[in-house]
C-alpha cells in the first residue's frame, strides 16, 4: 500500500489521540538513482515513493517507468506509532554515516534542552521526554521535525527526515528486525515487459529505531510533573 506525506502533524486527521503503540518495522522507499557531483548519490522524496510492502512499491516503479530509467526499491527501518485508528511512521533518507547509513540514530530520546513546552516533563528528572505510549501523536510527530531539540545534530529540512501515514493496521506492515536490510534495482527487457530486479543487500543499520522502539515502550505512560506543560 501507498503511504501517504505528513506534511505538518498537527493537522494529520486523527493527530489529537494518545499513541496506542509502538513498533519499529521495515517499509519501501522507490525512486530513481539520481548522479549529483563527484559521483555521490543522492536520494529525494517525493509523493508516492513510500510504500508497506514490496509488490506495492515494484508496481509503482512500473506505473512512473520511462525510457532509461533505473528504479530503486530499498527496505527503510521506521518507527511505527499507532493510535488504534491511524498509523504514523518516522524514517530517514540520506542518513548521516554515508558508509554505513542509520536512520534516526542522531534522535536523543531524552530532549537536550527545555525549549520545546509542549512535552511532558518526566518526574524527578529535568530532561524531557516526547517519545512513549499514552503521548498525544501530534507532539510525538513535532519531536521529530528538523529543528526539535531531541536532535543531536541539526537535520536537513528537506530529504532527511520522512514522515507517512496509513489508515490501517499494524499488522499490514513488517517486523523489522536484526538481519540485513535489501534493495532491489529494475532492469528493462523492453516496452512490453515488466521490469526485472535484482536483489542485494544494504548497509544501512536498524539499531537506533529498534533501541528507540524499545526505549518507548520500556518507558510509556511516566508519571508527569505537576508542572509540565502540555501541548494547547
């Protein structure tokens, strides 16, 4: 299935429930290689290139294929945040660590400073936390926006950071876990033929968004300070 833009958290329908669930899991990303200088590939988003499963995204490699064109179909580690009603998922393209890309991995789960008033301030503790079951999805969303504090290092504003959405269930998606990510590239046989692929293996790394999963979940529903300051 097709997975849909967030392009601002607060107006996603449904944004304003409590966060029921969280899950790390694998989605396709499909785009064309793109060539920039000294040979560096650069990755781009754009509407339509996420996807919940394989064959969703090989079709529409095949619905936006021209002459010359080579498609990319590469598994992403997301997070996955369900409210029981709408799913939101948190990935990245061009990760730092171009080596060895690792999406979400400059994500601090605890906030690096107290400028951000909308999220829940845990007890006892001066940090702030945003990511967790029983948080309300808007504010987890905005935790990841480019210019959160809960980034180590500033993040790109454009092709870094995605975030999807997809009206179904959990169970439509895939359980990431620790083996090797993949990728497939087409390979035309001619006008009248659906693309070949070739399978491989990448080395972008599923820790951070498994930690963070794990993190979430260890830690829901904290007791909040009395004085915390809720999103309005």
């Amino acid at each position: 299935m097709q997975l849909e833009e967030i392009e601002h958290p607060f107006l996603l329908p449904g944004a304003n429930r409590s966060v029921q669930a969280v899950e790390a899991v694998r989605i396709y990303y499909c785009y064309r290689g793109r060539n920039a200088y000294w040979s560096i590939w650069a990755k781009h988003y754009f509407p339509g290139c996420m996807h919940s499963s394989l064959a969703s995204a090989q079709t529409f490699a095949e619905s936006r294929r021209a002459q010359g064109s080579v498609f990319y179909v590469e598994q992403l580690p997301s997070l996955l945040l369900s409210t029981g009603q709408i799913c939101a998922l948190i990935t990245q393209i061009n990760a730092s660590h171009a080596d060895s890309p690792h999406p979400l991995k400059d994500y601090s789960y605890l906030a690096l400073s107290e400028n951000d008033g909308w999220v829940h301030r845990v007890a006892s503790n001066t940090k702030l936390v945003a990511l967790g079951k029983g948080e309300v999805l808007a504010d987890v969303l905005s935790s990841f926006a480019s210019d959160s504090n809960f980034w180590i290092v500033p993040q790109p504003r454009r092709d870094s950071v995605i975030m999807v959405a997809w009206s179904g269930s959990t169970n439509d998606f895939e359980t990431l876990d620790s083996k090797n990510l993949r990728c497939w590239i087409s390979k035309s046989i001619g006008p009248n033929y659906r693309l070949q692929w070739r399978e491989e293996f990448t080395s972008t790394r599923s820790l951070a968004v498994m930690n963070l999963r794990d993190l979430a979940n260890a830690q829901s529903n904290p007791t909040a300070d009395t004085d915390a300051c809720v999103s309005p």
